[in-house]
C-alpha cells in the first residue's frame, strides 16, 4: 500500500533543515488523503509516531528553454506533497540510509 501512495521523499536545503525539527515532506499519489499518508508513512517505517499531517498541491511552473532552433516552452508537472511532523520522542527517518 506505501508504494502506491508514497512516490519518493523530498529531500531540499530547506526540508533537510526542517528534519531537525521532526518535519519530513514527501511526494504522494493525487488522490491520497491525510489518513492514508499516515498509514503509509507508519507502515513503511516501522517505529515512527506521526503527529500531524498537511498536504499542498503544489502547482506545475513555465519554464523556457533558450536553444539553437529558438525558444522551447514547457511546463513541469504539478504534484502533492505531504508535510509529515513527528513526535519529539519518535524515531528519526533516515532517507540517506537506503541509498
């Protein structure tokens, strides 16, 4: 179940410095719901205590690319993303072990 609702883990200079406070923030499914982040979270990693979920839609950007031919236009997708906070006696997620 945490393979179709979990996509991958978002790991920015910003979000990295949010793991310190517990906050961890992944990409998951459209259609997932707060519960169904939580389950999936929990289930994925085993001894972790979720104390509050927030989900955003975070909308697709323009982009242009400059190239020989001319101008190129395109847009990246849009995507959820989950806000995970922990509590402050759960266990830490470590992305970087996996790798």
């Amino acid at each position: 179940m945490s393979q179709n609702i979990l996509i991958k883990p978002l790991v920015t200079e910003k979000l990295t410095q949010l793991m310190e406070g517990h906050h961890y923030a992944f990409q998951v499914a459209d259609g997932a719901n707060k519960l169904e982040v939580r389950k999936a979270v929990e289930e994925r990693y085993p001894g972790v205590r979720i104390k509050e979920v927030r989900t955003m839609i975070v909308r697709g950007k323009r982009r242009t690319q400059m190239t020989r031919r001319g101008r190129v236009e395109g847009r990246k997708a849009s995507y959820k993303k989950a806000l995970v906070t922990l509590h402050a006696d759960s266990e830490q997620i470590d992305f970087f072990e996996e790798v």
